[in-house]
C-alpha cells in the first residue's frame, strides 16, 4: 500500500482522522450493521491510524486505508460475538452469516456519498437523553476518544465510557437503522441536531466546571460539525444561523481571559484580539440567512451577536437594536437564559430599574433555581443602581453557587472591590 512521503503535524493528523471518522463508520455500518461494534472497530482503526501514519507517511487513500482496517477488527468482533452467542444458546445455527464477516469489494468506496447527516440523526437518536447524544455524537461523529470527550467534560473516563456504551445499547434496543429519517421526524430530528451541537459549543466556551473557562477543543469541533452540516444543507436558515453564532461568539474567545487565566468580562475585553476573520464570515452568514430564509432561533441570536461584534468599542454596542432583537426571540423560545441576557440588555439600554423590573419575574421560575447567573446577573444591575450592599451580597451568593473556578475567582472579585 503506497503512502505520502511527507509527515504532517499532529495536529494536522488529528483533524484528518476527524474527518474521516464519521465516513469509515457510516462506510462500516451501511455494509455490516451492528452500530455498536462498527463504533468500537473505527475507534481501533483511528488509534492504529494515529500510532502509524506519523511513522509511515499518510495513505494515498486515507479511508480506505481506515475502511479496511476497521472492516477488519469489526470482522474479528462478529465473529467473537457470534461464538459467543454459540456457546451461551448452544446453537450452532446462529453463526455469523457471511456477509458479516467479509468485506464487499466496493466497501473501499462508498462512491463519494457524505453519511454525516444520517450519522448524526442517529447518534441524537430521541431514546437518548441530551447528555447520551452530546458524549455519542463526539465520539461517533467527532471521533474524539473516550478520554479525550470524559476530560473535556470533567468526569472519569470509566464514567464516560458507561455513557456512551448506554447510549449504543439504548440506539440497538431502539431497532434503529442506518437511514434518514422520515420526512415527517425529519424537522424535528434536525432540531434535535442542531441543539446538541449548540450544547457542545457551549460547554466548550463557558466550562461549567473546572479549573478552565473554555475547551477550545469543544468548541472548535462543534464548529467544524455544523461545518460539515452546511455542506449538506446549504439552504438552511437555522444551520446558517447555528454556524453564524458561533463563529461570532468564539471570535472573542482570545480576549476572554487575562494571561492568568482570569475571566475578562465583554465590556472590558481588548477587542483588538477578536478574530475578524470568524466575524467577518459570521456576519455574512447570518445576513445571507436572514435575508433568504425562515427566521429561526439560531439566527437572532447570531444577529445579536454580530451586533456585540461589529462595534468599535463597548459604549458603541447599540442595546436598543439589541433589545429589540431579544423581544423577537422571547416570542420564538420559552428559555431563562434569554430572559436573563435580555434584562442586561434593557438595563443598558434603558437603565438599571427596568432591567430589573425584567428580572423579577425569574425569581419564580424553577429553571433557574439556585443557578449563579440569576445572582450574577442581579448583582450587576443593582450594581447599576447604585445598591451596593445588595450587590456584594449578590455577587457571593453567585460565587457559591458556581462550578467553574474562573467565573467564581471573577465574582469573588467584584463582591471584594465593592466591600
């Protein structure tokens, strides 16, 4: 098998197996089936890639070189399975037929078609809970390994590995098939997609525990999944808007922390290290979107974005546009967390007492129950206000509160300047 004389960074290796991750499983799973075994087998195939490769040169045909590889192991996994299901029923009738154990000749080429799609309604296979689809659809899709997904979300590998061996028993017991699906699911199953990739985002900007405000790694996979998504869906709105917001919003992840790692809140942040590469093509996406589309979610929140972003300086952000643009979005979503940005927003647009007259109704919703950003977000209007004491009192409460040791380190400090 002739290989590329070059080497490439690691780095350069790691998101080349990326890419080919989601494909060699589709490739495996559409020829075989058994989704649970075809997972294991590209894991084995991606680390013999990773071990190889940097020593040997990169294949000529990288997923075929995979393809084989993980058709391989999955052929030894069948068969120990179907010995095992022999010794346990004692029914020498229940062997593997052939076709499960013996790769087709054009399994090497699975003629250009891009699986991602279907791979990923079936990693956010509704029997899943959230947290099952997000540790699934890295694994499968993002070909992240097990410790690298259980470190990015702060839990024990053993732990993790559990999540997501649950998650494939869960798609089996489902009787799901590697297909699309129906037209009908289809729109709903999307959403499902598309919010699990936001929550990826997410957790990569903001941590919600740990010693690190962000996991570049996370985010950046989550954008190059909605990446991939595009490819295959060009004219959808909320895709756009989904891509749009997070370029957006990790364009400022350079001026997020202080060299210590401090949380450098946006009004503060040297907006010189944004990236305006990612603005400038956010930006564009989310006005291509809004402007040919359905309005959808994903789309106001990449325009309040591209708002923060495309102002010179913080007293230039326009908070009128932005609470107009909030207004539009509490009608599309029933979601706290809206609420909450959305009292900030009238706070700087109109002034701390009606930014807290939006507040109050949040003191009863259960959702944010014990959640710091309700303190946080209080202590910094009363702040606003003049209200001092209530302030450092809000601002401790939200410290106790949270999990993340640079958002704790952060309001420590601001109850302390106010002592």
């Amino acid at each position: 098998m002739s290989h590329t004389a070059g080497r490439a960074e690691p780095a350069e290796f790691e998101l080349l197996l990326r890419e080919q991750a989601p494909q060699v499983l589709s490739a495996l799973v559409r020829h075989y089936g058994h989704f649970d075994l075809a997972e294991e087998a590209v894991q084995e195939a991606l680390l013999a890639a990773a071990q190889q490769w940097p020593e040997e040169g990169v294949p000529d045909n990288p997923r075929g070189w995979l393809i084989r590889v993980g058709s391989r192991r999955l052929t030894d996994l069948l068969r120990s399975e179907s010995a095992r299901r022999r010794r346990e029923e004692n029914a020498a009738h229940l062997a593997a037929p052939e076709e499960f154990v013996a790769a087709g000749p054009d399994i090497d080429d699975p003629g250009g078609r891009d699986d991602t799609l279907t791979l990923l309604f079936l990693c956010c296979h509704p029997a899943l809970s959230p947290a099952s689809q997000i540790a699934l659809t890295l694994r499968a899709v993002g070909g992240l390994t097990t410790a690298q997904i259980a470190a990015a979300f702060l839990v024990p590998e053993a732990t993790m590995a559990q999540r997501i061996s649950r998650a494939k028993r869960s798609i089996k017991q489902a009787g799901s098939t590697f297909e699309l699906p129906p037209e009908a699911e289809r729109d709903e199953r999307m959403g499902a997609v598309l919010h699990v990739l936001y929550l990826i985002f997410n957790e990569g900007y903001t941590a919600s525990s740990g010693t690190s405000l962000h996991s570049a790694e996370l985010t950046t996979e989550a954008i190059r999944l909605v990446r991939a998504v595009r490819r295959l869906l060009p004219d959808d709105g909320e895709v756009a808007g989904l891509l749009a917001l997070m370029l957006l919003t990790d364009a400022r992840r350079p001026a997020r922390t202080a060299p210590d790692g401090a949380l450098v809140p946006l009004a503060e942040q040297d907006r010189s290290q944004w990236n305006k590469e990612a603005i400038v093509e956010g930006e564009a996406l989310v006005t291509d979107a809004l402007s040919r589309t359905q309005l959808g979610p994903y789309q106001v929140q990449a325009a309040i974005a591209a708002v923060h972003d495309t102002a010179e300086r913080a007293e230039d952000t326009d908070w009128r546009q932005i609470v107009a643009l909030y207004d539009v979005l509490e009608h599309m979503v029933d979601n706290p967390m809206v609420k909450l940005n959305h009292a900030v927003a009238v706070a700087m647009a109109a002034g701390p007492k009606e930014g807290l007259a939006v507040l109050e109704p949040l003191e009863s919703d259960d959702r944010l129950a014990g959640h710091h950003r309700l303190e946080a977000v209080r202590a910094h209007l009363l702040e606003m206000s003049g209200d001092v004491a209530g302030a450092r009192e809000s601002y401790l409460l939200a410290a106790r509160r949270t999990t993340s040791v640079p958002e704790r380190n952060y309001l420590q400090s601001k109850a302390d300047r106010l002592d």
